[in-house]
C-alpha cells in the first residue's frame, strides 16, 4: 500500500517528548535537534522541560518531558513514521509497556484531525490525563483544544494530582494547583 507523505496544507501538530534513561535531559535536547531537522516541517517552539513521575511500573527513573509545537505537510502517519524513524536512531528498543524508555516521541495534536488506525491515534489516546503532556502544551498554546472543542486548560483543571514540575522553575515555580483554578 502507498502511503501518502505530504497533505496540502500546513498543519499545527503538537508532539509529545520523554526521556528517562541515558541523561534524559540530553536525550530530549537530541529529539528537539532531530525534529528542527524534519522534512516538509517548521519548527515552532518547545516547551520548558519537565520532571515526571513514571506512569505504570514505578521501579524506573523519573521522566523528563516536554512538549513541541510544529507545522508540517507530512500526513499524520509519515509524521508517525518519522518520529519512529528520529526514536530508532536515537538508540531507542521496545522495553516493558509503560516502562523506561530513552526516547518517546508521541503525536498528541494533528491540527483538528481525530484518526483511529492500528498504527495511529489522534488526538494521542492518554494526553486528557497526563499533567506532563497537558501542563507543557498549554505553556506553548494556552487556548489549545480537542477535535471536539474541548480545551485542554479545562482538562488540566480535572487533573487528580499534578506532579509535573518545569526544571526551570525553583521549588515553589511553576504551575501547581492553585494556579490551575483548583
Ligand atoms: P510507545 O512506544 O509505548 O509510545 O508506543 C508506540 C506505539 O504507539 C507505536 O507502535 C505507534 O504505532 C502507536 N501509536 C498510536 N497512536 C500514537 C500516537 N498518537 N503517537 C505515537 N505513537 C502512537
């Protein structure tokens, strides 16, 4: 089957960046370098970065996260095929599910497009509860939404817990519950 490479038209997409083995810090600061380098792409801006706790086994380091803002014509899948593409040259094998991993790379939002292939979710099927994705994408686009209109900052308000912090920001910095209208 051919898969169809470039769309028309430029879309704003929002990828998802983790990292918690092999200097998690550099490891992020690698993708973002790979991702400047994507074809048929414009790099927008990336977030702060973030500390995170681990999702499922929690005997694995903490995570650095953060999130990236592009305009690309590639459709969603060479855009998946790519970020697969950017991870396997990184270094990164298939571990444990939810287990460590040096470098994850996630399509979170492809302009207002909602896909379900084997391959593919969009919008990304975790993000609504995620702090460490919903928190750096709101920094970079504070009005972001879902397909279906949902606001992500509505999202972040019904977050049990936040954990997330911005590396940048000192013990008391960044965004904790308060600010987030709790
Ligand atoms: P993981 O390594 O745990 O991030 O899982 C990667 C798998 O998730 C790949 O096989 C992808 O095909 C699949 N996947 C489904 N939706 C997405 C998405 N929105 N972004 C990245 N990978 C996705």
């Amino acid at each position: 089957m051919k898969v169809q490479v470039l769309n028309q038209d430029v879309t704003e997409v929002f990828i998802g960046v983790g990292s918690n083995l092999s200097d998690p810090e550099y490891q992020v600061r690698q993708a973002f370098k790979a991702l400047q380098a994507l074809p048929e792409t414009q790099w927008g801006a990336a977030s702060d970065l973030y500390h995170s706790r681990p999702q499922g086994p929690q005997n694995q380091p903490d995570f650095v996260n953060a999130v990236v803002r592009l305009k690309t014509r590639l459709t969603p899948i060479a855009l998946l095929r790519a970020l697969q593409r950017i991870e396997r040259e990184q270094g990164k094998v298939k571990q444990r599910h939810w287990g460590e991993r040096l470098i994850d790379l996630d399509i979170l939002l492809y302009g207002n497009t909602t896909l379900q292939t084997d391959d593919l979710i969009i919008p990304h099927p975790f993000m609504a509860q995620r702090d460490f994705v919903l928190l750096p994408l709101l920094a970079l686009s504070p009005k972001a939404a879902l397909p279906n209109g949902v606001l992500l900052a509505d999202l972040a308000k019904q977050l049990d817990e936040v954990f997330v912090k911005p590396m940048s920001a000192d013990e008391n910095g960044g965004l904790i519950p308060e600010q987030l209208g709790k």
